[in-house]
C-alpha cells in the first residue's frame, strides 16, 4: 500500500512521542517520592522507568494513577516505591492515556488484583488494553473519602484522560502537559491542545497541585504559560513553514530554539538531539497543516448514521458521536475521525486518499454502508443502533 509522505511523517511521529519515554531504564534510574499528605503521594518518574504516578491511600487499599513502564525492572521499582509508603493492596490502577511509560504496568498490578479504569477508546487500537472499567465521558469514583474525577479529552491520543482529585484538590494531566518537555500538540494541533489547557485551567485554582506526565509537580501558573509558550512556539513554526523553510534549517533558527528551551524546565543540556527536534517540528506541521474542515453537527443530524455495522467479511464496526465529531472505530485495531466529503460520503481523516465511508441511503433509512479501508472495500449492514 502506498502512503501519502505526511501519513508516515505523522505515525513516526506519534510513536516517537508515545515511545519517547519507553526505551528502557537507564543505570542509576530511581523513583523520587513526593509526599502532599498522609493519603496523597506522587511518585516522578523518568530515566525510561516511566511517567509519574499517583498514589492515593484509603482504608481499603491504593488508587494508582498511571502504572509507568512496560519493564520489568519498572515494576519492581515502583512496587518497592509503594511499599515504602503502604502495605496495602492496589485496588485501582487509572490510566492517562494507553501509552506504555504511562500503563506498562497494568499487567504486573492486575494479577495481584487491581482494577484497570481508562477511557473506552483504547479498545479500539492493537493489542488487549486490559481495562476492566471504561468510560465516555466522565467518571466519577469514590475511593474513601476521595472523589476521583475522570475526564475524556482528545488532544495527545484519543483516550486522554485527565484526573482530579477532589479532596487532595490535585490535577494529573497527563501527557497532554509536562514540566520537562513539550510541547505537546496531539491529533487536533494546537486547536486542542489550547483546549485541553483551558479545561485543566478551569479545574484548578491556586492551590491545586497539578501532576504533569513528566517532570516537576507545579501548578496552574504553569499550566497557563505551558499554553502561552505552546502557541508562541506553533506560530513561529508555521510562520517558518510557510515561508519555505524545512525542520533542517529551523534547528538552527535561534528564536525558535529559545522558543523550545522554556520548555526544557530541567535545564538539561541536551535537552534534544538535532533528530529528535527535527522530528517534533515535523509533527507539529503535519498535525497543523493536513487537518481537513471539520463539521460539527448537533447530534440529531449525526443520529442516523451511528451505529454497529456489520461488514461482509463478518468483522463489526462502530459509527459514533463524540462532542459533534463522527468517528469510526473497530476494536483491537483503529479509530479514527470522519470527515464529511458531501454525498453522504466520509473521509477516514489522516488516512491515505481514497480510504472513505459511504452510507447508502436507502427507503430514507441508513442502514447500508460502502467502507474502502487500506486500499480494500467492503460492504456492510447495520445491526444495532447505538
């Protein structure tokens, strides 16, 4: 199959993003325990041991947020972290976003009996996502005393989730923010990023400890100059890109790269190699230039195409609705956003040209579609509402 140069550019760039962090750990790797109360700790990770965590203790045992890396020695590091702070058993594990720096360890923590809760997206990419509580929307779980909030957002991946703490007044964003990197425009570009910054801005006041993905613990001044640098940086990108200039020559641009140094908050001196900088520029076009119009419809004009369709090759897809936007997915493989091209007809966005949905309308009813998936075409039927 042959695919458009911005496809590859943006899947690299994806899993550089998502694998920054997962290469391996590193000699002299350790966990730092940040202690907020006797209930409410945060475990910061880093040096390929993974993303920050949550612990938060209650009567009944611990609530993890996030569970760091898919290495063993990850693992065994965090396990010894806990234990330094409590004998009792994890109930929960709450994922960020499926990444594996962030959920590598939902294997190891559910066979000694956690709960794995994330968003009900990471159903529909590869592999098992071992979640055994998911969600649309919200999530609202009451852990003792302690309200965990959970809110879906779509700007790092599509299952993003941000977590608030009610009683700990605490706010984990994920990789959507960070204090020793960025920055971090998902799949919307800045658009959503901008977004996703000002709902984290919204649920926080000055007292709220707010736990980026990696990094330093800060707070909501931080989360609204991460939101400043975030947009100087993408303007001046773009402003270089449409004058012709390439990720090449742009590292060598010195605005831009006292631009990128705000958001090196370690004051690393190499904070990223020429490669790593040219691939994140890179993604930061292609994530602000191959975005198609968007339609967003209210849901009645959406109604008629949702649903569960069944293809001729007896395998289901689902058409759904979140937040104005149509989506197709299909578990244990893709998801992705629908992007109407007129005649009822859709394009699977940031997917190679010719890859599209056809809903075929017939005594007034959707219920036939025509799906061209990989350069493959199938025929399918609807079976279920949603």
């Amino acid at each position: 199959m042959k695919i458009k140069k911005y496809i590859v550019l943006l899947v690299l760039a994806v899993g550089f993003l998502g694998l920054a962090h997962g290469a391996g750990v590193r000699p002299g790797a350790k966990i730092t325990t940040k202690k907020i109360n006797d209930n409410f700790y945060v475990l910061l990770g880093g040096n390929g041991l993974g993303a920050n965590c949550g612990v938060v203790i209650e009567d009944s045992g611990i609530l993890l947020i996030d569970s760091m890396n898919i290495h063993e020695q990850s693992h065994t590091m965090l396990l010894k972290a806990i234990r330094e702070i409590s004998d009792k058993p994890v109930r929960y594990v709450i994922n960020t976003h499926h990444h594996r720096d962030h959920s590598g360890g939902n294997a190891f923590f559910k066979k000694m009996g956690a709960t794995i809760v994330t968003q009900e997206n990471v159903h529909y990419r590869p592999g098992d996502s071992l979640a055994d509580i998911t969600f649309k929307d919200k999530l609202t779980l009451e852990f003792g005393d302690e309200t965990v909030e959970l809110y879906h957002v779509v700007s790092h991946t599509f299952n993003d989730v941000l977590v608030r703490l009610k009683k700990n007044n605490a706010l984990f964003t994920g990789d959507n923010h960070a204090t020793s990197w960025g920055p971090s425009s998902g799949f919307y570009g800045i658009a959503g990023q901008v977004e996703l910054l000002d709902k984290s801005i919204s649920m926080s006041d000055p007292n709220t400890v707010v736990v980026p993905g990696h990094g330093y613990l800060t707070d909501v001044k931080h989360l609204k100059q991460f939101k400043r640098d975030s947009i100087e940086w993408t303007q001046h990108v773009m402003a270089m890109h449409k004058k012709g200039a390439a990720p090449e020559s742009m590292i060598k641009d010195s605005t831009l790269l006292e631009l990128f140094q705000r958001f090196n908050g370690e004051k690393r001196e190499n904070f990223m190699t020429d490669d790593m900088m040219k691939r994140r520029i890179g993604y930061q076009i292609t994530s602000e230039t191959i975005k198609p119009p968007i339609v967003l419809w209210h849901y009645e004009k959406l109604k008629p195409y949702l649903g569960i369709y069944e293809l001729n090759d007896k395998s289901l897809i689902e058409v759904i609705e979140q937040k104005g936007h149509l989506y197709i997915r299909k578990k244990g493989a893709y998801m992705t956003e629908l992007i109407f091209r007129g005649k009822n007809t859709f394009e699977l966005r940031e997917w190679p040209k010719g890859d599209e949905l056809t809903f075929v309308d017939k005594s007034n009813k959707t219920k036939h579609i025509q799906l061209v998936v990989e350069g493959k075409s199938y025929a399918g039927k609807k079976i279920s509402d949603l």
